[in-house]
C-alpha cells in the first residue's frame, strides 16, 4: 500500500524544508546558514524565518566573501541582515590570501575554487558543526548524487563513494569531533519552484536578476560581464546588452543571459520555456571540467 | 495554477548491475523532453561514453560521477525532477551492485513506485538474479508499488516466447513476495519502445507504455486519514503578554489531522491535553493535516521535549517490537551492542534481543537459528527499548512505523528498520 499527502507542491516542499531546517537546528551544537545573497539563499532565509520566528534564529548567517562580488549583492546581504536583526559572519577569501592559505596565480585569478579554503577555515575559527546552504540536485549532476544531511570528514570533504544511508526522513546528524555537516533543505527544488516561491511570498532580491544594460563581451556561448576584475581584452568589442542573471556567484565566472524579463511573472515564462540549465547557462567555473562541480566539492566547497 | 491537481510520484529503479537501469532513467528524461539541450550536448561530448559515434551513453543523465563514468557503474542514488501537465515526479536512479545496497534502500526509502529491470536476453531457464529478487524484496519490505520492466527486448528480438518465460518468472516472484497483479512491460530503454510510448515493435504488447503505468498507479492511502501523529522537532517558548512564558511545539505533522480544541496525548504516559492553538509563521490555524510543517500549543503545561509524540487518542507503546530490519553497516551486528533507535525525532537506547529469522536471497526462504547480522542482511529482529516506543506498524503508517539504528560508536546509520508488531 503507498500513501500520499494532499498538500500543494509548492506547500509540500514548504513544509519539507522548514521540516529539515528544525532538524538541523535541533541536531547540531554550532550550526550556520550559508547566505550570499542570491536566490537560493534568500529563499533558504525566509524558509528559516517561517521555521524559528518569533524566536531569533539559531545560528548566524554566514557569508564566504570573495570581494569580487557583483553591485548591489554585498549591500542586499547587509541590509538584508541588518534588517532582520540576525547576526552575520563574513569569512574573506583575502584575508585567506593575505595568511597565505590561499594563492592566486595572479591577482585577478578568480577566487571562486579558493573559496572552499575560506569556508573550511571559518569552519575551524568558529567551531560550526553543521552549515545549512541552499544547493539544489537540479543544479548538477554531482549533486544530484548528495544527500540532504551531506556528512563531512575532518577536512571537509564529501566522500561520494561513501555516504552514509539516509532513509525516510529520519536525518541522522550524529558527528565525530571535527567533522561536520552541509544541510541542504532546497534540495528537492528545482530552478522554477524557486521562481514560483519567490512570487508567492514576495521574496525581495537584488536587482540584478531582472532585466538591466550592462557593458557584456561575447565568449564562446556566453556574454562575460565587464567589470573592474574582469575587464575586456585588447580588442574585443564592449556591447551594452539588456541582460539578467540566473545566478548570482563570483564575477570572475558568472555570466549573465540575455533577456528582458524585468519581474518575476516574467522570469518564471522564461524559466518554463528555457532549454538551457541554469548552470550551464551562466557558470563559466563548471566548463573547466566535465567533474568540475565533483572536485571542488571533494575539497570542501560547499 | 495547474498545481492543485499535479500529484506527486517518486520512482526508483531497482534491478542488477547492467540491465539498463541507468539508461532507462536517461531514456525517460530525454524522451519527456527534461533534459536541457546544454545537458545534452554535454552527453554527447562524455569521456567513456559507451555509446556509437553520433549516439548518447543516457546512463549518464544519472550517472554523473567520475568514478561511475569510468567505471560504467551506478555507485550511488542520482536524484532527478520532471513533471508532466499532471504529475511531477522525482526519478531516483539506484546501483544494482550487491555492494551499494545500501544506497538502494536509501533511494528506495524515499520513493513510492520500484521499476526492477531485468535483462531479458541474460536468463537461463527463467532464473531471475539474486540481486533482481533482493530488490523486489527490499522495494516490497519498504511498501512499494513494484513495476517490472523486461529490458533488452531488441537482443531477443522481441521474442513473445522469452518474454512470457521471463514474466513467468516475475509472477513466481511476486507470489512469494506478496505483490498483486504488477504490471510486466517489454521495453528497450536504449531505444525508447515502450518506454514513454507504446512501440509498433510488439505487436502482441496490448498493456500500456511504462511511464502511462506509472502515471496511473492508484493514489493509495491520504496520510491525513490516518491517526495523528506528531513528533515534536523542538519546543518554542514564546513570551506572551502573560508573565509565565508559553511553550509551543514546533513540528511536522507525520499523519491525520488536529484542529483547536482536540484533545491529544502527549508522550509514552499518554498524558491528555488539548490543543489551544496551531500556528504557522503568519497565521493562527483552525486545523492542520499530514506534511504541514506548524507549531502546536497545548492547554496545560505537558512538559513535552523534543523525542515526543502527540498523538491522537489510538495509540500504543511498547518496550519489545518485533521488526523487519535492513543492515546497512559494514560492522556486523554486534549482539553486546546497544544501537539507538530513531523513531520520528526520538532516540532511544535499544538492543536487538533476537534474529527471528534472515531472508535467503537465492530461494527467499526464510533460514533460522542465525544469530548474525552482517550487510545487506534482511531479517526479522526482536527489539528491546530502554524506555516505550509508539508501537505503530509500518503497513499501517509508514511515517512512524519506520526508524533506523544508529551505532552510538561509530555514529554509522546501521539499519533501516520497520515495526512489524509488538512481543
Ligand atoms: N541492447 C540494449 N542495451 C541496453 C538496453 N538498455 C541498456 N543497455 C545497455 O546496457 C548497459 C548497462 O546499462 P546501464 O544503464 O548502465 O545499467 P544499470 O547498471 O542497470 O544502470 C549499457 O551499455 C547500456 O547501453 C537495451 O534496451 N538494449
Ligand atoms: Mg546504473
């Protein structure tokens, strides 16, 4: 005999988040919420809110800070933390590089794989034990591979070979000393339920995913932003495009798409229509590799 | 929105290594057009694809880590989403090697309908594999809807004759299983017949294609029509405008309904109380049912933790359960062990007092007197509690007759575990 609940999609994936938001707040000593202000992570927010508020929140947020961070993202990150009145944690990918944990091969190399290291050593100075992000399978196939309660070992790594069952919904989040957890409560949304949920609760978010002009060059597939550390090379034509991005990461490998969708209703009839991933529309960091996404995650990253 | 009438299906695939399980999850995606063109041409582009030139390997929709693509194997459980105008389902692709069992459960725990491939040119004499009869057990000990699909149906030539001797062995299987009426289709997931829609290449196939049967599986059970049952994930205290502080639980709601004013038992004492209020993060709720996520305020001060059940007034508690298990650790029950027991959002010391019996793979019989539990054991245990645990059985609700034993050693998830009845 098998047995279904009535609730609504997005209802249903409401409840399971908050659900396994509890969870990780209940099994852990030190938890964190990864938030960078993008997408994924203001939905991740807002779904920690419905699951502790009127209470405060059980951890801080904390943001993994590459400083190549695009207009308007740091400032959404503060005020939104500011806001709330929740504490937040900046771990700095140059402070990294300024203890000499992290080595660029040149100043304006992307800081996006050195993240991972930032990350572990925020993990290490606060003593988190459990980081709540909001990585979806959707986004790649390594993690589709990942559990909800993705186990850590005391380097940080994620052992895809070896992951602990995870049966039901009953999360075992039982850790050996130094080893910790990434919780990902998003990870059965995919790219639309998020759009459909950020129009249902009104979720604000920067700028920067509606349409905008911005100062683009063609490469290969993608339009690269012109920005401060990504400028043009000799020769290549600056073009003004009407643009928006569908994600929000480093600026070093974060493309934007073209498009005119200037709110959400119209975000959402492009995501329906679009025949292009979401990464693989944006993500100049997983083209390096067929197991980019694997790798870094082997390390460390999130 | 269409949403209100999308249902929600989750498949696993279950079957030994190599009959196609991965290709067929691939098959289905591309064939409901769920794969992006980028994701596509990133297929065709693969290093050890083990397609033809100008061909797609598909078991790389799912199959999508490095050491799986060399290797030409699932290693463990790929989570996809698609969804039809009427339904939205998750496809969680398993590996069918012996050793990654465990992932398979995990895949399996979280599914509703089982596909079990067969190879249908790799039988002799109709003897269906081990590892094909372990996951049928296992996709029916966990209460799934079992479908098979007759892979490979081209190296036969779509032979009725080798089809009919492969379904023999399927219904022989499934009578000693228990499994009613499955549905038996003919496919070719590298090709597609039959996989999305019915192929012209069998003739004398009258049933229908296997993603209609999995469509149009019956809706089961409502969650919300059975008891309620509440486990409380943490407790809320919120100062009001009285002086004494209020405690509130915070949960999800595993089964039945509640509404303001019912009454309800808190814990293994059974206390009565009432429910003065249900609350979401915006609203105040008259009544809510299976899956919501709320906060409950009872009318007297019950002095219940997280680890508690609110139940509804059917319920019983017991210290001894008699359970089907799955072991899942590379550690061998250990009989001087204790293990907790994780039920709802309780964990509770226990042991395993006996091995009622083990399941023999090859004939499914079930052989006594083993006192050993070792990976990918399925057996029926007796358990002893420290102190009483809700004694609901898994056939009949499946959201608290379920729970999993922890190694307190190593932390190790050691077994997944269903409640049969009470001692
Ligand atoms: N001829 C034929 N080969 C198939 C069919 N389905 C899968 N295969 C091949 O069988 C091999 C094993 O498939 P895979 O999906 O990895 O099997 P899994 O281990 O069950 O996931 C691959 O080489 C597939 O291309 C089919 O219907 N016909
Ligand atoms: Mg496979």
């Amino acid at each position: 005999m098998t047995f279904f609940s009535r609730l609504l999609h997005l209802d249903r994936l409401e409840s399971e988040a908050i659900y396994i938001l509890r969870e990780a707040a209940a099994q852990s000593r030190n938890p964190a919420l990864l938030f960078s202000g993008g997408k994924d992570s203001a939905v991740l927010l807002h779904l920690a809110l419905k699951a502790f508020r009127p209470e405060k929140l059980p951890f801080p947020l904390l943001h993994v800070d590459t400083g190549h961070n695009f207009e308007g993202v740091t400032e959404f990150r503060d005020e939104t933390a500011a806001r709330l009145g929740e504490r937040l944690v900046v771990a700095d990918v140059e402070a990294s590089i300024q203890r000499g944990s992290v080595r660029l091969a040149s100043p304006t190399a992307s800081r996006n794989a050195a993240q991972a290291v930032t990350l572990l050593e925020a993990i290490e100075t606060h003593g988190f034990d459990l980081l709540l992000g909001g990585a979806r399978r959707d986004e790649d196939k390594a993690r589709a591979k990942e559990r909800v309660f993705s186990h850590r070992d005391a380097f940080g790594a994620w052992n895809p070979k070896s992951q602990r069952p995870e049966l039901w919904d009953l999360y075992n989040g039982r850790l050996q000393v130094g080893e910790n957890f990434r919780v990902f409560p998003l990870s059965n949304w995919t790219e639309l339920d998020i759009w459909t949920y950020i129009e249902r609760e009104k979720i604000a978010l920067p700028s920067l995913y509606f349409a905008h002009v911005r100062p683009v060059v063609r490469d290969g597939d993608y339009w690269r932003p012109v920005t401060s550390v990504t400028p043009a090379a000799e020769g290549q034509e600056v073009e003004r495009r009407l643009v928006r991005f569908r994600t929000v990461g480093d600026m070093t490998c974060t493309c934007p798409i073209e498009s005119d969708a200037s709110d959400i209703a119209a975000i959402i009839a492009e995501t329906r229509l679009s025949t292009l991933s979401e990464r693989g529309a944006t993500r100049m960091d997983d083209k390096v590799n067929e197991a980019a996404m694997e790798r870094r995650k082997r390390e460390g990253y999130f | 929105m269409t949403q209100a009438q999308t249902k929600l299906v989750r498949i696993v695939t279950a079957g030994s290594v190599d009959d196609g399980k991965s290709t067929l999850i691939g098959r289905i995606l591309h064939d409901s057009k769920a794969l992006m063109s980028d994701q596509v041409d990133a297929l065709s582009n693969a290093r050890y694809s083990r397609a033809e030139e100008g061909d797609l390997d598909l078991s790389f929709v799912t199959d999508g880590l490095e050491s799986e693509r060399e290797q030409g194997i699932t290693i463990d459980v790929a989570y996809r989403y698609f969804a039809t105008p009427q339904t939205s389902f998750i496809v969680i692709d398993a590996p069918g090697h012996e050793q990654y069992t465990r992932n398979m459960v995990t895949g399996a725990s979280n599914a509703d309908v089982a596909i079990v491939l067969v190879d249908a040119s790799r039988l002799h004499q109709g003897a269906l594999k081990v590892q094909t009869r372990r996951h049928a057990t296992i996709a029916h000990l966990l209460g799934l809807k079992v479908v098979f699909a007759v892979n490979k149906m081209d190296l036969i030539h779509w032979s009725q004759k080798v089809f009919q001797e492969v379904e023999e062995s399927l219904k022989r299987l499934s009578r000693s299983l228990g499994i009613t009426n499955p549905a038996i289709v003919p496919i070719n997931a590298r090709s597609g017949d039959n996989v999305v829609a019915v192929s012209p290449a069998a003739p004398w196939y009258q049933g229908a294609s296997l993603l209609e049967v999995l469509q149009n599986q019956g809706e089961g059970t409502d969650l919300s029509d059975l008891p309620f049952r509440f486990p409380v994930q943490r407790v809320v205290r919120v100062d009001g405008h009285k002086l004494e502080a209020q405690r509130g639980y915070a949960g999800r709601i595993a089964s039945g309904q509640v509404s303001v004013g019912d009454e309800v038992l808190v814990g293994p004492h059974r206390r009565p109380t009432k429910i003065s209020r249900i609350e979401t993060f915006d609203q105040s709720l008259t009544q809510a049912e299976a899956g919501q996520s709320v906060t409950l305020y009872t009318e007297d001060e019950v002095d219940a933790a997280r680890g508690d059940i609110l139940t509804g007034p059917e319920s019983s508690y017991a210290n001894r359960v008699i359970a089907d298990l799955c072991w899942l650790d590379d550690q061998a029950w250990d009989p001087r062990r204790r293990y907790l027991i994780q039920q709802g959002t309780a964990a509770i010391t226990s042991r395993i007092e006996s091995v009622l019996h083990i399941r023999d793979m090859r004939d499914l019989s079930e052989v006594r007197g083993d006192q050993a539990l070792k990976l990918n054991d399925i057996a029926l245990v007796q358990l002893q509690t420290q102190t009483p645990i809700l004694a609901d059985h898994f056939k009949d609700n499946p959201k608290t007759g379920a729970f999993i034993l922890i190694d307190p050693e190593t932390n190790q998830t050691a077994a997944a575990g269903m409640i049969r009845g009470v001692v």
